[in-house]
C-alpha cells in the first residue's frame, strides 16, 4: 500500500508539472528513491510503466538513483528531482 500511495503522488506531480507547462509529452523523469521506500530500481520501473499507462508520461524514460541512507530524514520518500517535456 505504501508503493502504491507514493506511486499515486508522483504521478499526481508529473501531471500537475505537465500541464503548468503546456507540455505535449513527458519525455523523461530523474527520481531519487530512499532506502527505505521499499523500491529498487526494477520495482520502480515497473510500478512507473503500470501508473503511466494512459497518462501524459507514458513512455516516459526513466533516471533513478537509489539511497542508502536509512539515517535520511527522506529516507522512505519517492522524490521527483526533474521532468523532462515537449511543449
């Protein structure tokens, strides 16, 4: 349930950056995982290719760098650090 909720906001931000924009499409996406966010990399993928579907950030290319920081205060935290676009 927890994947799903930071899934859900994520795609929430990606749409709300999107249309502030204008932007055609979602190119690509940089997100930093937290090591206790319970993502790897392909589990990430994975979750981002099934949440996109549809959406302005299908297809989107994906950049993801992984903590392993448990000390992090954003240590269980999905953070979106760039979206990449076409306007």
């Amino acid at each position: 349930m927890h994947e799903a909720h930071l899934m859900e906001t994520l795609m929430r931000r990606i749409a709300e950056i999107a249309e502030a924009e204008h932007a055609r499409r979602v190119t690509g996406i940089s997100v930093w995982l937290g090591a206790l966010s319970h993502f790897s990399v392909e589990h990430f993928t994975e979750h981002f290719e099934r949440a996109s579907t549809g959406t302005i950030a299908e297809g989107a290319q994906l950049d993801v760098t992984v903590s392993d920081d448990t000390q992090d205060a954003d240590a269980q935290e999905v953070m979106l650090e760039s979206v990449e676009m076409e306007v």
